[in-house]
C-alpha cells in the first residue's frame, strides 16, 4: 500500500476512535473533496433516483440571517426560537454549524415535551450510509434503545432518509412531542420515523448529558430556561 493510500485510512481510523458517533463527521474528511464530486455529478444511480423520486433540491442555500427554518415554521408556527448555536470543528476545520430550534416556553428537564429542531449546516461532504451507521453507534452506547430489534428496525430506516451531503446542503431533523421526527434537506421533505422512542434516541446524540460533544451541547442549550 502506498503512502499516499495509507494517509486517508490512517486518518479514517484515527477520528472514528477519537469520536465514535455521529458527530465525528471528520473521519470522512480526507475524502470530502471526492465526495463532494460524487454528489454533484450523481454518479450513484441509486442516490439520483432516490433524489428524483423524493424531490429533493441538490443546490445549497444557507438560511437568510437568523430565521427559523420553514418547514418548523410551517408545523409549528411563528412562535419559535433559536435556544443556541455552535460549531463543530476538527483539526482547525469547521465540519458543520449547528442551530437548536424550539418554543419560548421550553425548560432543559422538559426538553422533549415541546417541538424542537436541530438545523446543521454541513461545510465538508458526507456519505448518507455514515450518517446512519454513526448515528446507530451513537444511540446504541448511550443506551437509548430498549426494545428488541428496535436499533435495527431505526437503522433501516434512517438509510431511507439520509442522503449524502455536500458543503452548504442543510439538514433539518424536527421533534414533534409523541408523533416523531421528521426530516428536510435545504427546506424539502426528506422522510419521517413515526416513532416519539426514536426521535427522542436521535436528538439525544447531541442533548444527551453523556454526549460526546459536550461543549457544542453546551452551546445548543445556553438559551434554555432553567
């Protein structure tokens, strides 16, 4: 193997031990660029159809100032808030922005009670496959699936929905308190766990206390009341 094949899985390797979940997005960085071109040029025959059949929009668009997202709008109204932002960076580079969306009245020990969205606006491309298997990883040792067979089943469905991701694509994940999670990319609708268990275990990945980025949860709640 080569030196200059051995760098990207080295550092593959060594990110994945360094954050073990989702929000290690930085294991694929070496490869961004790659996938990035991948995504744009729709070489994955499987990934176009998937993209034509749900109606996704490929081009980037970043939010115009501090709005909430429409589509939280939209199911939740006018009456929402940004409860804090942050970013997550590794190596110096910015992996993502993320945004926490909720209503004015939302408390830190009723947090998923009342709406919420997690807004995250991607800076480096990402495969949709390592969405998911990082997120499944996440939510398995935090202990946030109970039921038999339930990892797998949230599993399956999460690869239906996440897609690959380039620099500027937003994701948009929405809490809805005993129904759900429902998901967009760059404001279109990309799929939907009608599971409250699952959409509690997701957001967690970055809420819970025992999170592996604590400091951006810090962040993502500083507007909480107490």
């Amino acid at each position: 193997m080569s030196t200059t094949t051995a760098r990207p899985i080295q550092a593959q390797l060594a990110s994945k031990r360094a954050a073990g979940c989702l929000l290690s997005f930085a294991a694929l960085l070496g490869q961004s660029q790659a996938q990035e071109a991948h995504a744009q040029s729709g070489v994955g025959a499987s990934q176009k159809a998937f993209s034509q059949e749900a109606g996704l929009v490929r081009t980037s668009s970043a939010p115009s100032g501090l709005a909430a997202p429409g589509p939280l709008i939209n199911l939740v109204g006018q009456q929402t808030r940004l409860l804090g932002e942050g970013r997550l960076r590794f190596l110096g580079l910015t992996v993502y922005e993320a945004r926490l969306w909720s209503v004015p009245t939302a408390e830190l020990g009723r947090l998923f009670e009342l709406p919420l969205a997690l807004e995250l606006t991607y800076r480096t491309g990402l495969q949709g496959s390592t969405i998911t298997s990082t997120s499944r990883d996440e939510i398995e040792r935090l202990g946030l699936s109970m039921k038999p067979g339930q990892l797998e089943s949230w599993e399956s469905q999460m690869r239906t929905i996440f897609p690959n991701v380039v620099s500027g694509d937003r994701i948009l994940g929405i809490h809805l308190p005993g129904r759900g999670a429902l998901f967009f990319l760059n404001d279109q609708p990309l799929g939907q766990v009608n599971d409250p268990a699952f959409s509690e275990a997701f957001f967690n990945i970055w809420l819970h206390p025992e999170t592996r980025v604590a400091s951006l949860r810090k962040k993502l709640l500083s507007g909480l009341q107490p």
